[in-house]
C-alpha cells in the first residue's frame, strides 16, 4: 500500500514536471510574440504612440518613454511631431524639464497637432517650439485684445514738458482714463517664404483729471523667410497719431530684420527701419517734419505667447526742417514673459532707457533728455476662459539738462484690464 502510494505520487510529480517543461517553450513563443507584437506597434509612429499612451495611462511612465525613444530614432522625419510631443509630455511628468527643452527644439510646430501642443504644455507647464524653416509653419493669425482703466500721476506734463520759471509752480493732477488696445500679426506661406502683415491700434481716454486723449495705430506687411540659422523679414510700415481728438501726425517707410540662431530657442536679431514723419501744425518756424532712422540689435529666447525675454540696443537719428527738433539718440530696453504656475498665472516686465539729445542751433539753448520707462503687470486667467485678468505698476520718468530750462517729470500709473488672446 505505502509503494503503490509512493509510485502514485511519483507519477503526479513526473507528470507536472513534465507539464512544466512543456510550457516553457510556450512561455517563449508567448514572450517572443509580446517582443514582436511591440517591434510591430513602433514601426509606424501612430502606433508608437498608441502603445506609449497605454504604457503611460498603465503608470508605467519609462516604459512609455522608451517606446517613444525607439519611434523617434526609427522615424525621426518631421511627420513625429506628434510623437516628440508626446516624449516632451512624459518626460516632464517624468521631471526632466532640461531633456524636454532639447526634444521641444527640434519640433516642426507646422506638423503638429493642436491637441499635442496642448497636451505637452499642460504637463510642462510652458513650451517654447521654434519657427520651422517650411513655409507652413509661418502661417497663422495671432494677436490679443485689452480693455480696462489706467491711474497716472501727474498727467498735467505728460505729453508735453513744462519750463522751469522762478516762483512759478508746476501743476501736477492725478488722471483716471479708460486704455483699450488690439494686435492682430498674420503670415501666410508664399513659395519657399511667407507673406505677413500686422495691425496694432490704441486709445487712452480721460475720464477724470487732465485731458489725456490719444490714439496711435500701426500697419506693418511685408515678405520673409525662416530658416532653421538664418532669416529675414523686409517690408513696410505706416503709422499714424491722434492727440485731444485730432490729427497729429504721420509716418511711413520701411522695416527690415536679420536674425540668426543662437542656442536651442533663440536669435540674435539685426531690424532696421527708415521712415518718413509728417506733424500737423507745422509752420516756417516750427517744423518738425523730416526723416527717422533706427537700427537695433537684439537678443531674443524663448519668444512665445506665454514664455520669453528679449534685451536690445538701438540708435535713431531724427532730421527735422526745423534743425533743433531734429536729434540723435540711443536707447536699451529689455522685456519677459515668465508662466508662474501651470495653471496660467504670468508675470510681464519691460523697461526701456531713451536717451535724446537735441541738435545744436546758435542762440537756442541746448537740450538733453533722458527717459526712462518700467511697468510690471501680474495677470492670471479668468476660469477656462482665454480671458486673462492683469493688473500693472509703472513709472515713467524724463530728466533734462539745466540748459534746456525745463522740469524733470515723473509719474506713477497702474492699470487693471482684461486681457483677449487668440490664435496659434
């Protein structure tokens, strides 16, 4: 009884092991099928893709960035755009934001989706894609609209300097205005080029305090191309100003840029521009008519809607029929767009620093001028709207020699408006 219950037991162990052996191969047939299942959804990006979303949705975050890794090395043609996207989201939910900066880089914007750009900015909290060197990737309309309420200091001298007469006291009134203002920049591809036009306009109206009414408007259009080192931009622009409700004056002329690469997401960048400048009101003794120009350097990175910084250098040279309304002068300025939050919060700064001075006529004084200019403005967006609320500070600033007998001014705005941006 003990051997046959030996024997029995020896059977069913023999039995499983034989079980055992057996599905090994099969275990290896199921794996190699797996392997090849995988090689089979990465040889086209859509599957790629598909197979690293499911990975992702599974937790399994560096299995789905291999997966894009190998598609990317296997199709590294502009048509996986989408797929870097992607590999950008996961590998800043994988919090390597300096990786998916470099990947960003090298994305062709014009072959990528809406959704995925998207996607990709929600896990990174910013994303700055580059202008692609195809034509396609130059088209689109961008722009924004602002309407809100501006304070400013001292508005009795802000559009006009005021003289420096013994015992005689400058007037200084505090003004409330209502600030409107709209751009609208569009391209459109033309051969291996773009065609592009921009439209800006704005409108500041008192409501308390001094008159400070005035409007500005600009059109600029022109023909450009991008490569991925060098392009230009070479075209015209027109703009015109109104002050206390009536015509103030013209300009029009031409514009032109030069920019080259500098680094994964920036351009250094040399614009010129010559116009032309008509003033109403002119007369024999009084006028200011003649030629502007201005040529600029600037460094700019990272420039997109909701990212970048841009520093520059500039010197203009203004002739007047007039020759003491005519000068010479250099400027510096500087502005950022930094994202605070990936819920949309921003900071947006600037400052500018203007120095003019005026040329030399026997018998007239002599006058210098420094201005100088800084706002800081923290906006926030309205919910899921594309309406941003923004609030900003500013100071403003003009210092002038002893020689030209006039006031140094200085003023403190702030403003509040809601802020429209549309457009890729």
């Amino acid at each position: 009884m003990h051997n046959m219950r030996m024997s029995r037991m020896l059977t069913i162990g023999m039995a499983g092991a034989a079980m055992a052996l057996g599905a090994l191969p099969a275990m290896a047939q199921d794996a190699a099928a797996d392997i090849d299942r995988m090689i089979d959804a990465t040889a086209s990006p859509d599957g790629a893709l598909k197979l690293a979303r499911t990975q992702a949705d599974q937790g399994d975050l560096t299995g789905a960035a291999a997966t894009l890794e190998r598609a990317l090395l296997a199709h590294p043609d502009t048509g996986s755009a989408d797929v870097r996207l992607y590999y950008v989201a996961v590998l800043c939910r994988l919090d390597d934001h300096g990786r998916a900066r470099i990947e960003a880089s090298r994305i062709d914007s014009s072959s990528a989706s809406t959704a995925a750009i998207g996607e990709a900015r929600t896990a990174c909290g910013s994303l700055d894609l580059p202008a692609s060197g195809g034509a396609a990737a130059n088209s689109g309309v961008i722009g924004n609209v602002a309407l809100g309420f501006a304070y400013d200091t001292d508005n009795s001298a802000a559009l006009s300097p005021a003289f420096a007469l013994p015992g005689i006291a400058v007037p200084s009134n505090d003004g409330l205005s209502i600030v409107a203002s709209a751009q609208v920049d569009a391209r459109t591809p033309v051969g291996s080029g773009y065609a592009y036009g921009g439209l800006s306009g704005m409108t500041k109206n008192a409501i308390g305090g001094p008159n400070l009414d005035y409007q500005l408007g600009s059109l600029r259009a022109g023909f450009g191309a991008q490569g991925s080192g060098v392009g230009f931009e070479l075209g015209g622009v027109l703009r015109h100003g109104r002050l206390f409700g009536h015509p103030f004056y013209s300009e029009y002329g031409g514009q032109g840029e030069l920019s080259t690469a500098a680094g994964d997401s920036a351009r250094v960048a040399l614009r010129g521009e010559v116009t032309h400048q008509d003033y109403v009101g002119s007369n024999a003794f009084f006028d200011r008519d003649g030629t502007r120009f201005d040529l600029a350097v600037e460094y700019r990175a990272g420039v997109a809607r909701d990212h970048g910084w841009v520093i520059g250098a500039a010197f203009e040279d203004k002739t007047a029929r007039t020759r003491n309304l005519g000068y010479q002068g250099w400027r510096l300025y500087a502005a950022a767009r930094l994202p605070l939050n990936q819920a949309g919060t921003y900071s947006a700064l600037s400052a500018t620093v203007r120095h003019v001075d005026y040329r030399n006529v026997a018998l007239i004084s002599d006058r210098v001028e420094t201005r100088w200019f800084a706002r800081a403005a923290l906006g926030t967006p309205l919910g899921s709207s594309p309406v941003d609320l923004e609030g900003a500070v500013s100071y403003t600033h003009r210092s002038y020699n002893a020689a030209s007998l006039l006031h140094d001014y200085g003023s403190f705005g702030a403003e509040l408006r809601l802020v429209l941006n549309f457009g890729r």
